[in-house]
C-alpha cells in the first residue's frame, strides 16, 4: 500500500448515504460477522443492517446486559461478554467465537472511546484510550486470526480524523510525561489505521482485506466522557443537547462507509486503505484543517505500521498464527 493508493474509486455512494442505502440488495445469508461495539451508536447500526441483510452477527460486549437489550428482536445476533481494556477478557472471547464459528466474513472494530480522564490500566500501567482502541482489538484479531483466514474476511477498522492530532508517540505512547485526552485520542485513531495497513500486509495472501475509515462526525455515546458544556463550546450542540454542528452524520450515514468497506465490489482485491465517505480518502497535508477530510500520510505508512504491530506483540504478548 502507498500513498498513490488513497485515490477515490468513482464510488456511488457519498457523505449523505444511509446503512440503507449501501446494503440495498445485498445479501449476507449464510455468512457471519463479529461487531465491536455493536449495541449503541454508528455499531448499533451496523448491526442492523447487517442483521437485515441475513448475516449472523455476534457482538462482543462489555455491558452484555445493555447489549442484549438494545438487539433485542433482532433475528441472528448474539451477544457475548467482552471488555476491550481487559485482554484476559479479549482472549476469553476469543476462544468463544473460535469454539463457536468456522468462520468470520466480517470483522468489524467499532468500539472505541474518546478524550477520556486519565487512566492507566493493566500491568504495564498502559494509556486506556490506546488499549481500548487498538490494544484491544488488536488482540481478539490475533485471536480469531484463522477463523479470518477461514473467511476471506474483511476487516474494518474505525478510525477518525482525530487522528490528525498526532502521529504515534513513539517515544512516550503512554504520556508518563503528561496526559492530553486529545492528544491520546488522536494516537489511538493513528494506531487504528496503523493496525489496518499491517493486519491487511499480512493477511492479504491469507484472503483478508483490512480497512480503516473515518465515519463521520456523529453525537453517539462516543462522547459520553465529554460534559455538555464543552460540546456546546465545539459548537457541536445546543444547551438542549440537538446537534446544531455543520456536516455532522446520523447514525445510520456514520455506519455507511463501515458497510461499503464490508461488502463493496469495488474493494475487492484491495486493502490497507483510508477510507471516508463511501470512498477512498484523499492524502491530507501536514496541518490541514481536521475537517476538511483526508488521512494524514503518517497514519497509512507501511514502515510505521509494521513498528506498531511489533509494539503491540511486545505489549500484548498476541501475535496470529499464520499459516
């Protein structure tokens, strides 16, 4: 994958595409997909339609209780316990889908949080935003990695503009020398299309695709950490809490681009792509606004990547079995 990949591929679909829209027609009978993050938001969504479209869903959830709620009626999903900071828990899951599935078509990581307080967790007192983001998920790829192979699978991986604030911390990545909860919010979104670019260089002669994306700007439970007199202030909300923010997506617009990188034709024998509304991204230069779309470079370097998946070996102690 190189820069001269990020080049838009004349999709049909635009920023204003619904789930809906992106899966009419579609038929995913008899294939089964694993959603983070699943039961609330852009991942609610998601489920939905993959849902509708036939597909088996299973959805790794940390609050089970609440996930089994907000799916319930919905035919072919399963919820399973699973916490993304706790990689005891991500293993446990894992080998609970591999006991329970022959294969995966559709691994969709979607969980995440944003600008959260600082807080450190597991042995190596590791960045939570880091762990819950990448960590995380990293992990239950290794884990179901043949259950990938098996599959052809697609993995989509949502990232975010966020990741315009910074490139990997390479240095100090879990800011013992000061926390910024954007700062480590923009490294985990970098990390999320890092861990995309090198699953799909490894995966690819496996039959997987990898993806990263930026769904759009959204009011979801994502920012459930943030107060809503510093949404007001980013000019996202009213002090009724209505979105009132320019170019701002609804939940089923926000899944879009996650769906079309699952099943688009126009994918098919590509990966380790940035993509954006129903499209590949543009390259974005070094201090362009956020806003104004694209992935930075660094975030879609093959040589990064592959620096990070050796971080996250290190860290994690998870690797694939490849074959």
């Amino acid at each position: 994958m190189t820069t001269t990949d990020q080049q838009s591929l004349g999709s049909p679909f635009s920023a204003a595409s619904t789930a809906e829209d992106v899966m009419a027609g579609i038929d995913l009978s008899g294939r089964t997909a694993v959603v983070t993050g699943g039961y609330s938001g852009l991942g609610l969504a998601t489920t939905r339609a993959m849902a509708a479209a036939g597909a088996r869903v299973i959805v790794p959830a940390r609050r089970p209780g609440v996930a089994r709620a907000a799916l319930k009626g919905l035919d072919g999903c399963e919820v399973i316990p699973m916490d993304l900071t706790d990689l005891g828990s991500v293993r446990v899951a894992g080998a609970r889908i591999s006991e329970s599935l022959d294969r995966i078509d559709f691994l969709m990581a979607l969980a995440g949080v944003m600008a959260t307080p600082e807080l450190r967790i597991g042995p190596g007192g590791w960045e939570s935003q880091l762990t819950a983001n990448h960590f995380g998920h990293f992990t239950l790829a290794c884990e179901v990695y043949l259950l990938l192979v098996a599959g052809g699978a697609r993995v989509v991986v949502n990232s975010s503009a966020g990741h315009t604030l910074t490139d990997i911390r390479w240095n100090d990545p879990h800011f013992r020398t000061g926390y910024d909860k954007w700062l480590a919010y923009g490294q985990a979104k970098t990390a999320n299309a890092l861990f995309a670019v090198h699953l799909d260089a490894l995966g690819r002669d496996d039959g997987i695709r990898a993806f990263a994306l930026h769904p759009g700007k959204i009011i979801t439970g994502l920012q459930r950490e943030m107060s809503l007199q510093e949404q007001i202030d980013r000019g996202w909300v009213d002090e009724h809490g209505n979105v009132v923010g320019a170019g701002f997506k609804t939940p089923s617009q926000g899944a879009a681009t996650g769906l079309w990188a699952a099943t688009s034709p126009l994918l098919a024998d590509r990966g380790g792509i940035y993509l954006e509304d129903c499209d590949v991204a543009r390259v974005s230069a070094p201090g362009e606004p956020m806003d104004d779309g694209g992935v930075r470079e660094y975030a879609i370097a093959p040589e990064s990547a592959a620096r990070l998946w050796d971080l996250s070996v290190a860290a994690t102690g998870a690797a694939p079995v490849l074959r």
